[in-house]
C-alpha cells in the first residue's frame, strides 16, 4: 500500500494520519542507498514506514519496489531538501501531524562533498545535512518518540569518526574545510550529539544510538579524482546496499537493543567510540554549539 504524503513542499493544510495500527517507523535518506534497504527491512518487521527524501521519482520508485519486495508492506513519502533547516521542520510538523506516536526513528541521510558548497540558508551543506538537520529533526520528533515508548533513535555514523579530532568552536571549519574533514568531523559531531540526546533520555523509555553500517558501496561519495577513483576501488570489495542495512536494522528491531543507549554500534555489537566521544564535558560543549548553530545561520557562515 503506497501513500503520499499531502504536506510536502510546504502545504500547511494535512490530511489526517493514515489509519494504520502498525507502529510508525522514520526513515530519512529512504528513497536509495541503504536507506532503502532499511525501509524495507522495517516494512516486513511490520511497521509503516515513512520515507523522507528530496527528489519524488526516487521516492515513489522506492515506495513502489518495497510494495514489490513486500506485498504488505505500508509506506508514506515526504518529500524535503534535509540540508535546509526550514525544510527539516516543516518535515517534523508532517509528520507529527499524521503520526502522534513514533516507534523507530533512523537518521540516514547524509552527503560527502567534494568542494565546499552553501545552502540558501548559509550553512555548509556537509555540516547542515549530516549534523544539523538530524539534531532538529530528531527534536521535533520526540514527543512522539516518547508517547512511543518504548522506542528507538538509530543514528547511522561512520567509521571515518573514529580518528578525527574536533572542537566545539569549530564546527564551521572556513578555510579549514577539505572533504575528508568536513565530512569525518560532522559525523563525529553527529555522534557526540546522539550520545548527549541519550543521556537527556535515561528513564523515558526511549534509546539513542549510533551504527556504523560497514564500508557500503552506495552512491554517497560522487566525485572524481583521486578521491573518486579510490572510491570506486574501494567499492569492488565494499558491503552491498542489503548488506550495509543488517547492522542498522538490527539495531532498530533486536530486543537485546531495546534498552541499550549511548552506545556505537559496528558489526550488531558495541564497540568503542572516538575517545572524545567520551568526554562528557566535550560531549555538552559539542551539544551547545549545534544548538547555536540551529539558532541563527549568522553562526555557521564560511568564516575566512
């Protein structure tokens, strides 16, 4: 059963939610790459799921081939540019607006730039899609998470935060940026700031964790070049996109992980995160200085 969401791309008028007694599942970046696959391993879980992605083709051509993969499957897309913080939350008022109670949410949406490029907002596009949007997402989406409860935030991370360094005064790199960097300090970022949201969430009922889903051969670094042909080599020996989805997915349904939170996942076990990830001072500063940012785009221009 394909659904589509009636308040993307701004209308402010929705349509009551879907009548559905399937718990809600939230799945950004669900339209290709792992997220896909995610979406359909939680359809056949049995939960409804909602895809949230920016371009509709995708969307509906992921909505159609889990209707194919899963013939009872239920899914809903919202259609939103998750680099745009306004578009973030008019995608958190969607979907709080069809959906009071939501059991599993999975921030997987992400980008690899290969040059610096800034959003209408004035944000880094890296920073903003991979750190800033998932924080306000996922805050917009807690009170359903909790009416929810139990219930379960699945983070997906990336190894390439397990040895880079970060400080909280400089989320926005400026002339620092190189792609490597941008890209390894967002996610680490994104960690810190799921460990935070964890530790706000002790005695809700509601889990917060981080999966890194292995090397993936999905179409998240596009550029050439060095980089480019490096990743293409890489890819020959890489997870495929089913094979990315089994940690996250089990993240999201094991019973093992119901109450497990704060941790960082590889391989369905926990491992140990980037030492600074454990600083619970460094982790406050990292979770101060995102809220900055979400504040005001005067904090997040491209300082020379």
């Amino acid at each position: 059963m394909i659904i589509g969401h009636s308040c993307a791309n701004g209308d402010r008028s929705p349509k009551p939610a879907v009548a559905t007694r399937r718990p809600v599942a939230v799945v950004t970046g669900g339209s290709g790459g792992i997220g896909r696959w995610i979406a359909l391993g939680l359809a056949r879980a049995g939960y409804h799921v909602v895809l949230i992605g920016r371009d509709r083709a995708r969307g509906e051509a992921a909505q159609t081939w889990i209707a194919e993969q899963a013939p009872h499957a239920t899914t809903d897309l919202l259609i939103a540019d998750l680099s745009l913080l306004a578009a973030t939350r008019a995608a958190g008022r969607c979907v709080l607006s069809r959906s009071p109670k939501i059991a599993i949410l999975v921030n997987n949406a992400g980008v690899f730039d290969s040059e610096p490029v800034t959003t209408a907002e004035g944000y880094n596009r890296v920073l903003a899609t991979n750190l800033l949007s998932p924080f306000v997402l996922t805050q917009m989406l807690l009170p359903a998470l909790r009416a929810a409860a139990p219930s379960r935030i699945v983070t997906i991370g990336s190894s390439m935060s397990d040895r880079t360094r970060i400080s909280p005064h400089h989320l926005v790199l400026g002339r620092r940026w190189t792609m490597v960097r941008a890209y390894s300090q967002s996610k680490l970022a994104l960690m810190m700031i799921t460990f935070a949201l964890s530790r706000r969430l002790e005695g809700t009922g509601v889990v917060a964790n981080v999966v890194h889903p292995g090397l993936v051969a999905t179409g998240l670094v596009r550029t050439g070049g060095v980089i480019g042909i490096a990743w293409r080599c890489l890819a020959r020996v890489a997870l495929t996109e089913a094979q990315g989805a089994d940690t996250p997915l089990y993240a999201a349904l094991a019973p093992e992980f119901a109450t497990l939170s704060g941790i960082y996942v590889k391989k369905r076990r926990a491992v140990r995160p980037n030492r600074q990830a454990l600083d619970p001072d460094l982790v406050e500063e990292v979770w101060a200085a995102t809220e900055r940012l979400v504040a005001s785009p005067d904090h997040a221009m491209m300082r020379p």
